[in-house]
C-alpha cells in the first residue's frame, strides 16, 4: 500500500505492508468563492449585527474610535493575503465607515511565541494592509507595560491583557478553527486566551492540573476546563465581532464564519467536528502517524502524537511517527527541553507529580512536555519510535522514546528522503517485538492503522 508522507520538501512516497488500515478524516470541500464567502459572512453574521452597522455604530459614537483587528502568528495557516483573504475585506468594511489608517491596528496574538519580522508579517499578511500604512504590531506577554488588568476568572487567571486591544474602541479577532488537543478547539475566544495574554496568566491556563484534565483534549468543549478558562478571560476581555475559518487539507477555505464571540466559534468547531473526525470502531495495535505542517519542532509535533492516542489501544500498544523538525531550533524552547529531558529521565507519573509539586517553579512550556507525558503514559518508550531526519544526536539524547535514527543509521539531514526506511525499520521492529510477520497484518490478527492526514484528522473511538 503507498502512503505519502508530507514535508517542506515535498510529499514522501513509501510502502506499506497489505491490511494496514488507511485512516483518513472525511474533510471539507474547498469553497468555489472565498471573497464572496466572505462577504456574505459579514453581512450576515451568526449572533451578532452585521459588521459594517457595527463598525458605523461604534464611529458614530466616538469620532475618533479605534479598532484593533487581532490576527493569528505564523503557526497557524490563516487565509489572510489577497482578495480572497479574510483581511482585505475587513479593512474595506472599516474604511468605509469613517477608520483612517492611524485609527487601525493589526495585533498579532503571539501569546508565548516569538515576535513575527517584517518579511514574515509580509508574507502572512500580503502587501495590502502595508499599502495602506496600517499598523501593524506585535503582542509581547513579557512587557508588563504592555498590559492591563482586565479583571480575574473564577479558576484565578488575572486577565493581564494587551493594552492596545483593551482600549480599542472596535475589538476584531480573526483566526483558524482546527482541532486542538487541549482546547478542543482553537480560535474563537484563544485569539485573547493565550493569543494577547501576559506571561504570568499562562501559568494558570497551561498550568499541570488543567494539562493533566482528562476532558483537555480534541474537539471537546463542554466540560473542558482550558476551553472554559479561555472563554472567562476572553469575556473579560471583550469582542466585538470575530471571524474565524476552516480549511482543508491543502489549507484552502472550507467555511467562514463571523459574528458573535461565542455563536459563531460554536458554529466553526461544528463544521470543523464534520470534516476531521475520524470514527474509529475498534483501537488499533500500532499506530502510524506523521507531524504534518505544523511539526516545525518537536514541540510542536506533540499534536499529532496525542491525537494518536485516539486510534489506539489502551495498553501494549506501539506508536510510530515522522515528522519535519525543520526549524532553527528543531526540539524548542531552553525551558522545553528541560522538561522534556526531566520527562525522560523520570518517566510520565513521576514528573506530572513534580509539576503539581507547590515546590516546582512554573517553566514556560512545561505544558508542551506535559502533553508528551499524556503519549508516554499510554506508550511505553520502546514501544514509542520518533524520526526526524534533522535532528542529531545532542537533540536526541533527550527525547522520550525510541531513536528512530538509531534504526537506520546515517547523518542528520534537511529532506524527508530516509522516511520510507524508518517506517520500514520500525514496522518490522514493532512485529519482531511481538513475535509477528507482516502476514499476521494481512490476517488481521494484528491491527496496524496509518492516520493519513496526522495531527489534522482526530480519531474518535466507538463513532
């Protein structure tokens, strides 16, 4: 059976053995007519008025109103550019009613992440909004300048908030609706929470005993407390108007959908549960899956190992997985790997009791490691096999797992060239561990699954 493997460099061919199960998510059909999608959506909105009376109404009430219109960083694959774009339009609508380009701020809600540089803003964002001299600036969750005191959720998040968007007259969030495996969601009220929140609220809202919730998982809102959490600070907050999208696979539009803060994200992550959820009536024995687009770093690539989880069986099960570790830094932040290399060395139970621990000091993406834990607590190391051709052997040494490198050999490298031998190597590892051959696979006495679209498509057991 062929498989394709997706890399910056390109789409990876590689073999299968015959009786691996192919899983992919039913997805959404690209819309034949964005711009005018678009345009519909704002006209006629979900649970809000349309955008342009809203705009009109806020003007008319201060002359000199301003508008700050949030939008997402570079992870995440928002149709901002052009005139099919999500942006254009939005800037049209506020020109039109009475914004000059001095009275509207493009935010963008980088929560933890590191601020975007020009050229990447240029291409996330196009040259229109530069042509109008639109500002355009960065969220920085460390400058305590920066932020004000919007008030205190119920859980005990202080809402330190971007100033800029506080005080903003018109309050615009634009964002990209996919699965998320501890919001169930994003996009929505995550534009504000973490997107424009300070430093110290992260400490709540990605703080162990929310990681460690069981409902803190894809596409799950009610009952989820990071979903809940988002939501009270984003009330706090305040939003006028959002506009959210799903995209396909290919990252083109499949819906649009703006207005209320809380109707239409409800409305998204029902269109979005429609297209990626995968419904899986028994678990799997081994699990093959990959990182997809977003796999930058092994921080990152955390998503496509829980969504796995969904796929296979509760214990004794094996997990095999490539991904495209092609950033500068490819594992991730100091603080990551600290807590990554604390994961390994004591194993899942220890280290979600030393995070819950009153002596243990918040580190800044210690929830990223708490969700590999969430992997490693289901997987037993040998039974977890990771490959990313660019990491050597400094980056390896901490990762919870199985080398994958250590099946085949060679040099780090940028291409995904060595994927369909590590997938080889590690299938036949997981059946000589169990005793099996690969007939065994095509008698079905072992079940094998490939998830063909990663961390995109959620496999959700007994649908």
């Amino acid at each position: 059976m062929k498989i394709v493997v997706p890399f910056e460099s390109g789409l990876i061919e590689a073999d299968l053995p015959e009786g691996i199960e192919l899983l992919r998510m039913r997805g959404g059909a690209a819309l034949a007519d964005p711009a005018s999608v678009i345009r519909e959506a704002l006209a006629r909105p979900i649970g809000s008025a349309p955008f342009a009376a809203i705009a009109r109404g806020k003007k008319a009430a201060k002359a000199d109103s301003k508008a700050c219109i949030v939008v997402s960083d570079k992870t995440r694959p928002v149709p901002y550019r052009g005139a099919a774009g999500i942006l254009v339009p939005i800037l049209d609508l506020l020109g039109r009613a009475g914004y000059g380009p001095t009275e509207i701020l493009i935010l963008v809600a980088t929560g933890m992440h590191a601020p975007m540089a020009l050229p990447e803003l240029e291409a996330m964002l196009g040259p229109e909004p530069f042509a109008r001299d639109v500002r355009i600036e960065n969220h920085d969750a460390t400058d305590a300048l920066s932020l004000v005191d919007a008030g205190t959720t119920a859980r005990g998040t202080r809402a330190l908030i971007d100033r800029r968007y506080v005080e903003a007259d018109l309050k615009i969030l634009t964002g990209l609706v996919e699965s998320h495996f501890m919001a169930g969601a994003s996009g929505g009220r995550k534009s504000i929470c973490p997107g424009l929140l300070g430093e110290g609220g992260t400490w709540v809202f990605h703080g162990p005993a929310l990681m460690a919730h069981p409902n803190s998982r894809d596409l799950l809102l009610e009952g989820n407390p990071v979903h809940e959490e988002a939501l009270a600070v984003a009330r706090l907050a305040g939003a006028d108007f959002i506009v959210n999208v799903t995209v396909s696979s290919k990252f083109e539009p499949t819906g649009i959908f703006c207005g209320g803060l809380e109707e239409a994200h409800a409305a998204a992550v029902a269109k979005l549960a429609e297209e990626v959820g995968i419904p899986v009536e028994k678990p799997y024995d081994i699990v093959l899956t990959h990182g997809g687009f977003v796999a930058r770093n092994h921080y990152q690539a955390a998503k496509a190992g829980v969504a796995a989880l969904g796929a296979l069986i509760r214990t004794g099960g094996s997990l095999v997985m490539v991904a495209d570790n092609r950033d500068s830094e490819p594992i991730g932040s100091d603080g990551y790997r600290a807590t990554l290399a604390l994961l390994r060395k004591i194993g899942p139970a220890a280290f979600n009791r030393v995070l819950a621990s009153p002596d243990w000091d918040f580190i800044v993406d210690q929830w990223e490691a708490q969700m590999w834990a969430r992997v490693l607590a289901r997987v037993a190391p040998e039974d977890f096999l990771y490959f990313a051709p660019q990491l050597g052997p400094g980056d390896r040494r901490i990762l919870p797992g199985t080398d994958g490198r250590a099946l085949i050999g060679g040099e780090p490298a940028t291409t995904g060239a060595e994927v369909p031998a590590f997938l080889e190597a590690a299938l036949s590892r997981c059946l000589t561990r169990r005793g099996l051959a690969e007939s065994d696979i095509a008698s079905g006495r072992l079940r094998v699954a490939f998830l063909a679209d990663g961390p995109y498509g959620i496999p959700i057991l007994g649908q």
